[in-house]
C-alpha cells in the first residue's frame, strides 16, 4: 500500500498497494551499466566533470553516507553543473552510481527501478533537473506503477521554482512514492530547506517541513536536526483514523459478504474479516470493502494489465487485499505480502 505496507505480519493473505520489495542486484546491476553506457559518453565520463567538489558533490555524499552498498540514480541538466562533480563524488566515495540526463529515455531507469526481488538494498535516484522535466519523471513513475518502499527519490530546486513544483507534485504522487524536496537558499549559499511528502488522512498527499540541510564550511559536512525521510513502520505505525479500500471477494469461511439494497458490499463475517478488524484497531484505520469487477483472484497477465483483487491493488484502486491468496513469486512483483496468521483456539 503505498508507503504504509510496514504493518507487523498478520497476513500473508493481505497485499498491499505500491510497496514493491525490492529489485535484483543482478539485474538492477545489468540494467545500471547498460543506462551509464547511454549517458556517460564523450571519453566516459560526464560533460563537464571537474575534480572541483561543489555544494552538490557534497550533497550528494551525504545522501549516501552510510550504506555502502547503496545504489545511486542522478537525473540531470546542463543547467545544473554541479551535478557533474556530484557523479563524480559519488563515485570516488565507492557508491554505485548512474547518471542520466533528465530529457534521455528513462526506459533503462524503468527496468532498474521496476524488478522487483526482496531483499534489495534503498536506491535513491536525486534529481537536478527543470520543474517540467521533473514532474515528466513523476508522470512516469505514476503512469507505470513505479512506487516502491526500497526506492527514495530526492528532487533539487531552487527557491523559485518550489510552490510550482509543490503543487503539481501533489496532484501527481500517491502513496509509496518517498519523495524529498530540496530547496536551494535563494542566496546561493550552501543551505537546503528541506521538506518530504506524506499521504494525509483524507489520502492527499501533501509535503512536510523537515529542516534545514546544510554543508559544513569544510564542504565534508551535513546535518538535518530531524531525519529526511521517517521510517516507514513509524510513520505508519498510526493511520490516524484514514479510510482504506480493501479488495476483497465473497468467500465464506475466509471473508463473507452481505449486500446493501443498491449492492454496495458489506464485510459479514469470516476469519480474514477477525484479522482485518484485529488490524485496523491495533493501526487506527477505519475500511470499507470493494469487489473487482471481473471477480477473479486475479494476477499478471501475459499483456501486461492485472486482473482481480490484485489488480484492484496493483492500479491503486485499493489500500490492500485480503482473502484466500495463495502466494506466489508472480504476485510478489505486484504488490507486498503480509506473513502467515496464527489463530488462538483460545
């Protein structure tokens, strides 16, 4: 479910929406190489690299700092020259790195940052580019299910350009996108606001003051007095009341329907209805229930669309899913899967 798929395991019978595990090194590796061979061009290295360590150099490392592993994506424009020296700090410091110009086919980004295998590492893609050029990133993100609890992206604007990017963002966003906004100070000093978008009850999404980044006057250090992005099972260990969708069929013993005169379905009775209450009261959420139209279990499909109670989860139709779901690797790539639930006879 967006970003709040950190609920404790009760479930392996509930999926939830946008929180993709996580992607293959392998194949996030085979993609990243072939990405770098699109972008980092003339002599193999970046237009404009300099062994100068810019304000966005440091930035960069400290977005990095302690995860070695940890993958690294930069989208961006020649109007950004930092970014050039940000690469390459990046990669002095032993982090994999990937740079693509924001207006170059981000078909290879998608197959990075799309395969899906637990276990994966956090990447984070930053991103130096125009207010247009971002939201067509968003876009993407948005029109190819892109949202994932393992990738964190960090956008870099300057003080003018952040209410228009704000407002269009949020109209764009849903949930499971990690997004941060880093506002450069307007006299081009070597401050960041920073501020981090959340989903709020009423499901908008919405961005949030996180502090004040700022490299040190040695250039080798930053501080955020609160953290950048919140740890997802904090941040949802509380739905503050919200309303979530919850996919479901009409299968008894496991989740019983009963029907409003209009045909509105109504949760009855069943042992998933026992779990699913168990969880809104212990995560303060309230739920109304939603049938998929084809009435399937449903799952990928060779034409790429997905069908059934997952699907309704993979379009984003619904928070979660909860029922009979036997688990599969296919579903994994779909959406999150809760572990098993244990019943007391007592």
């Amino acid at each position: 479910m967006g970003a709040n798929t950190n609920l404790p395991s009760p479930a392996a019978v509930t999926l939830l929406q946008g929180n993709r595990s996580v992607m293959t090194d392998l194949i996030g590796r085979v993609a990243a190489q072939q990405l770098s061979r699109v972008v980092v061009q003339q002599g193999g290295k970046l237009a404009g690299t300099t062994s100068e360590t810019t304000k966005e150099g440091e930035l960069v490392k400290f977005l990095a700092r302690g995860a070695s592993r940890r993958h690294l994506y930069i989208m961006y424009d020649s109007e950004w020259p930092g970014s050039a020296a940000a690469v390459k700090t990046c990669s002095d410091a032993w982090v994999d790195v990937v740079a693509t110009r924001c207006d170059s086919d981000l078909g290879f980004l998608e197959r990075a940052l799309h395969t899906t295998t637990e276990g994966e590492e956090m990447r984070i893609v930053i991103i130096f580019c125009l207010p247009e050029r971002i939201l067509d990133v968003f876009r993407m993100v948005r029109a190819r299910s892109l949202e994932s609890s393992t990738v964190q992206w960090v956008v870099v604007v300057v003080m003018e350009e952040t209410q228009h990017l704000s407002t269009h963002l949020t109209h764009l966003l849903r949930e499971g996108t990690q997004l941060a906004v880093l506002t450069a100070m307007a006299d081009g000093g070597h401050q960041y606001v920073a501020t981090t978008s959340f989903v709020d009850v009423d499901d908008t999404v919405r961005f949030e003051h996180r502090g004040v980044l700022t490299v040190s006057e040695e250039g080798s250090d930053l501080y955020l007095k609160t953290q950048l992005f919140p740890a997802l099972d904090h941040l949802y260990r509380d739905f503050r009341g919200r309303q979530l969708v919850v996919s479901v069929l009409n299968n008894w013993p496991f989740f019983g329907l009963r029907y409003l005169p209009d045909g509105k379905p109504l949760a009855d009775s069943g042992l998933d209805i026992s779990v699913l209450n168990s969880l809104s009261h212990k995560f303060n959420f309230t739920y109304v229930v939603a049938e998929p139209e084809d009435g399937q279990w449903g799952g990928p499909q060779p034409d790429g669309s997905v069908t059934g109670i997952i699907g309704m989860v993979a379009r984003h139709e619904a928070h979660l899913a909860i029922n009979e779901i036997t688990i599969t690797a296919i579903l994994s790539h779909e959406s999150d899967i809760l572990g098993p639930v244990l019943f007391n006879n007592d």
